[in-house]
C-alpha cells in the first residue's frame, strides 16, 4: 500500500513537472488500482480512470451459496411460514435456488418460473423486502439472489407442492 501511494502522489507528480501526461495518467491508474487491491476485502465499490470493481457483495453470495446454513426455525415455526409464503414467492426462491446459478437475471427468472414480468417484479420486491432475496447490478442489469434466511426457507419449502 505504501509503494501504491508514492506511484500516486510523488510519481505522478513528477511526471507532471516533466510535462509527461500520458506517463503521468498511467502512474495515476497504477497507484489508483494498487491501493485498490490492497484493500481488496474492503471494496463495494470502485470507480475511477476507466477501471470499475464492485465485488464484495457479488463475491459475499457466492460464499454465502456455497456454506451449509445453520438451521434457524423449529417445526411449528417451519409450517407457519411456509404456508405464509405467496406461491410465486416459492417459484421464484426454487429458480434463485438453481445450483448453476447463483445470481439470477429478470430474463433466466421468467424463464425458470413462468411468471410474467409484473408479477415476477411483485414477488421480488416481496423477497427483497422480507430479505430473502438481494439485488444487485450485473452485466445483464438487475439480478438477484437468495440471502442467508433464503436459503434458509428454501430448505423449508417442498417444491413438488408447487409446480
């Protein structure tokens, strides 16, 4: 990190006394991406000179999907909140649940659940809301995945009910 803050501060400005712009741009990016990386663990987001991150969300899923979860309702809890769930809900939680997926599109859901846009929109603003389900921002443009307590439900609910 040290290293990346001298490219940043005295290089570049080096550069720029020697009338040297393009060289001194480049040692900007450099310290700019270095002090990036070195505090790797804690961007969300990142913007700057034609370079984008924004990874720990996206990354923090995809750790999320692939731990056990530690089960957190008891038997009466399970029945009652799985009848409580609106049936599109359940849909849309089975397609999140996909094991290729784990960021799904508005395209890949409508696809996987046969719901139609507004009512896939509803349901999903639904999960978000109860937090089941996040959204984020992806090449596709929106997309969406279980949280911890989705998962959770998602081993509650009997999907052959559903169909």
């Amino acid at each position: 990190m040290f290293c990346s803050a001298i490219v940043l501060l005295i290089v570049s400005s080096v550069l720029g006394f020697m009338q040297m712009p393009a060289e001194m741009g480049l040692a900007i990016l450099s310290g700019a991406l270095g002090m990036a990386f070195s505090n790797i663990d804690k961007i969300s987001e990142f913007k700057g000179a034609g370079f984008e991150a924004k990874m720990k969300d996206q990354i923090q899923a995809v750790i999320d999907k692939e731990t056990e979860p530690e089960p957190i309702y008891t038997k009466s809890d399970k029945l009652e909140l799985v009848a409580s769930i609106p049936i599109g809900a359940k849909k849309i939680i089975n397609a999140l649940q996909h094991p290729q997926y784990t960021w799904r599109s508005i395209h890949g859901l409508i696809k996987d659940t046969g719901l139609q846009r507004s009512e896939l929109s509803n349901e999903m603003a639904w999960l978000v809301e109860n937090e089941y389900a996040k959204h984020s921002l992806g090449k596709p443009g929106s997309i969406w995945t279980l949280t911890k307590k989705g998962r959770q439900l998602s081993a509650l609910i009997d999907f052959s009910e559903i169909k």
